[in-house]
C-alpha cells in the first residue's frame, strides 16, 4: 500500500512537472482556465488519474487554483494583481500612468525584436489575427466602447510578446496585464477620438506589425518604441492642454488676480 502511494505521488510529480514546464514557458497564461480532463490527457498522453495527481502536486506548489463553477485555472504568479500597492498607486496617482509608459517602451521594444527574430509561423498567424480584429475593431466599433478596443490593442502587443519566446519577459508583462490595460484605455478614450492622433497610431502599429511581420528586428524595437513614446508625448501634450484651460477658467470666475 505504501508502495503504490509513493508510486502514484512520483507519477503527479512527473505530470506536474510537464504542466508547470508549459506555465513557464507561457504556453499557459495566468488566469487560463485549463482545458478539459479528456484534452489535456490526449495531449499529455497520460491517464484521468496520473493528471489529477499532478494537479493536486501544482496546487500545492501554488501554480494551480480550482473554484467552484470555474474549474481548475492557472494562478497568478505574482499575486493578486488588482490589489497591488502599484496599482493603488496607478489609480490614486495617475502621474504613474508616464512612469508606466516608459517601462512599456522597454520592454515593448525588445519583445518586438525578439519576435522578429524567433517568432515562428504559428507565431505569426496569432500576431496577423490579434492585428486584424484590432483593425476591424477601430472601424466598426465606436470610440465610446475604448475599454473593449483597448482589450485588443493589448492583445496584440501581447502576441508580440508571447512571439518573443522569452519566458521572464512574457510572465513580466502579463503581471502588468491590469496596469498595461490602463495605459492602453487611456491612450484610447484620449487619443482615439482625435482624427490626427488616431491616424498616427494606426500608422504606428501598421509599421510595428510590418516590422516583426517581415523579421526585421531592429526596426521592430524602434517600431514598439517610438509607438509608446509617441502616445507618452501625446498624452503630456493633453495634460497641459488641460491645466492650461483649468487655470484661465479659474481667472475667469475670479478665482485668481
């Protein structure tokens, strides 16, 4: 008896092992709900009981949750993300939102390098379809739905990311996955609905689709980069614009001398 417990204990510790290589690789996201008991054993090639022996082992290594009515999901691998003190800051102090921006055109710009140069063709095809159903978003949504087009704004620089085939760097953005769709809701509800800003960054991710696309990684980081810096740069503009208005409507109500 004890011998079959030790035996079924270094079977879960096997299957874990393979499941946990595939979340540090990102081939499973945080948040991904798992697939069904019966796909994830044809695609392991493992029996209905060796997989709940290694989930048991992951969810006791913290990488596997299961909830009710939700099934079993991976778990954040940095916490709860929404609850951070960086996204109470983020939210209290919307000044982070530059400081963020500046981060997202570091690591922006060397995942798109990276893909360009080790992103496969499967790769590809998922970047040309995050791409197309952001484009056809932009031209059949309105702008006053800007989180759902944020969404897939995000999704496609993520696919870039996830073409990068850097697992760090991949885990990293995706535990900014609620600071980075802040930022990116608000280059849409500022910028969108402005014809010259929006025309600038459909140019922009056009050429940064282009760039990892046609495996060109150099122009592909300075694509992503100047994509981000543009949209800081706009935003900056926006902001003093706005103070500016603020501060004469003041003088007029008499507020100042």
């Amino acid at each position: 008896m004890v011998e079959r417990v030790q035996e079924r204990r270094q079977v879960g510790d096997v299957v874990a092992d393979r499941i946990e290589k595939l979340i540090a690789e990102g081939v499973l996201k945080m948040g991904q709900v798992l697939p069904s008991e019966r796909l994830q054993c044809e695609k392991l090639g493992i029996s209905r009981s060796a997989l709940r022996e290694g989930l048991k082992v992951l969810r006791g290594r913290g990488l596997i949750r299961t909830e009710q009515g939700r099934g079993s999901y991976v778990a954040s691998l940095m916490g709860n993300r929404d609850e951070t003190p960086m996204m109470h800051l983020f939210n209290n102090h919307p000044r982070t939102l530059f400081d963020l921006l500046e981060v997202r055109a570091l690591l922006e710009g060397e995942s798109a390098r990276l893909a360009a140069l080790r992103g496969t063709d499967a790769d590809f095809v998922l970047i040309q379809r995050r791409y197309d159903e952001m484009v056809a978003a932009h031209t059949t949504r309105p702008i006053q739905d800007p989180e759902a087009l944020a969404k897939l704004d995000h999704a496609f620089h993520l696919a870039i990311c996830d073409a990068s085939h850097n697992p760090v760097l991949v885990h990293t953005l995706q535990s900014l996955t609620s600071l980075l769709l802040s930022s990116v809701f608000a280059s849409v509800k500022n910028l969108y609905h402005r014809p010259v800003h929006k025309r600038q960054l459909d140019r922009q991710h056009a050429r940064l689709h282009h760039a990892v696309m046609e495996r060109l990684p150099i122009q592909a980081k300075r694509a992503a980069v100047d994509h981000i810096q543009s949209i800081r740069d706009n935003l900056r503009d926006i902001e003093t614009e706005e103070q500016r208005l603020e501060r004469a409507t003041m003088r007029l109500e008499g507020w100042t001398g």
